[in-house]
C-alpha cells in the first residue's frame, strides 16, 4: 500500500528509503549509521533500532602500558679477575672439579 509523506515545508523535497528498516522516509529525517558511512538509516528519534553506535573494534588500539622496573640490572659483566678479588681481600675461588669423560 503507498504511503504519502507530506514534505510541504521541508528544506528538501527528497524521499528515500532507510537502509535498515526499508521504510519511506523524508530525506531530511535519514542520517548516516556509525558505522557504514553513506548508509542512510532512520534517526534515533523516528527509529531507534536503525541507527548503531560506533562499534568499538573499529577504532584504533589505544596505547600500549609502559611498565618501567624501580631498578635495572647492568648489562656489563660483572665477574672478577682472581688479582681483583686478592686486592678487594676476597678469598680465591676453588677451581671448577674435572669431569670424567
């Protein structure tokens, strides 16, 4: 059955159809959805099952956590010769036991 949509004093004289619903809408009472854009659909006010949000998963990632140590280990060796560790008057390390072959 039509359906006759008065535009008598609307900016615009444009009929379309909603992408959602595919209902016949006034031009002006169409937006376009969160997320296809150009994908005209009825506004939250006339259908509020039409219009999405944006979704999140389409907007960029957020910054990664930076998580910083109150300390960090040197990267230089830190093992001593046998003349530093007489002259700092640690005793001498054993020598490391012989395996058997």
């Amino acid at each position: 059955m039509p359906v006759f949509l008065n535009t008598k004093g609307e900016a615009t004289l444009g009929i379309a159809l909603c992408s959602r619903c595919q209902r016949k809408r006034r031009l002006a009472e169409l937006v376009d959805d969160g997320n296809i854009p150009n994908f005209k659909v009825c506004r939250r006010e006339i259908s509020p099952g039409c219009w999405d949000q944006y979704d999140p998963m389409r907007l960029p990632p957020r910054a990664p956590d930076r998580f910083t140590l109150p300390f960090v280990r040197p990267d230089q060796d830190i093992t001593m010769s046998e003349a530093a560790r007489l002259e700092a008057g640690l005793p001498l390390l054993p020598p490391p036991p012989d395996t058997p072959h």
